[in-house]
C-alpha cells in the first residue's frame, strides 16, 4: 500500500504563484511515476503533469509554460510549481503514484487550488 500526503493549496488571485508537494509512503514500486490530476467542478479529472523517476515528464497543453512539475528527496516526494495562475485553473489537485507499466492506482486525498480576485 502507498500513502500519498498532499500539502499547499489555497487561494490566489489571478497572476499568481502556488507550490503544491506530495510526499509518498510505503511499499512504493521500484519504477514509478508520480503526478498532479485535477478535477473543476463538474468536469471529469484530469492529468495536469506526471514525471517518472527514469526522468520523463509529461504535461497538459494548457499549463505548458505555466507550471513544473520536479521530483527529490529519494523520488518520493514530487511538486507542482504553478506560475501565471488563471481562473480556469480552479480545482482540487489530486497526486498520484503509480508503477511505469499501469494506470494510475493510489490517490491523495486532493487539495483545493481557488484561483479568485
């Protein structure tokens, strides 16, 4: 079992800056990749940036630019650097874990980013 600890979100306005981190527990597979998903109200979750620890990283079009996505400590800890924030960026953050070969399994339990003036 893995065990995911999110921290950082909160409110900002528009133009803004936010660092979420999530710190990774337990029997966690050898090749693995963590990540950032969010999902906005009444919209499907969806993958915002992942980075496996052989170094790949991957992200949606819309944050390209704007966020970074950077893993350390052992590669059990990975954060979400996120710059220029908009009102579209809005949601609950969730970070994942999950071995390279699969889809993502274990789950935090979310932290709301409110992008707002």
């Amino acid at each position: 079992q893995v065990h995911l600890v999110e921290s950082g979100g909160g409110l900002v306005q528009p133009g803004g800056s936010l660092i979420l981190s999530c710190v990774a527990s337990g029997s966690i597979p050898g090749n693995n990749v963590m990540g950032w998903y969010r999902q906005a109200p009444g919209k499907e979750r969806e993958m915002v940036a992942t980075k496996a620890n052989g170094g790949w990283t991957n992200c949606v079009d819309s944050v390209k630019g704007r966020f970074a996505i950077s893993r350390e400590s052992g590669w059990t800890t990975v954060y979400l650097q996120k710059n220029h924030l908009q009102t579209e960026d809005t949601a609950v953050y969730y970070c994942t874990l999950y071995a390279l070969t699969e889809e993502p399994s274990y789950w935090g339990e979310g932290t709301q980013v409110t992008v707002s003036s």
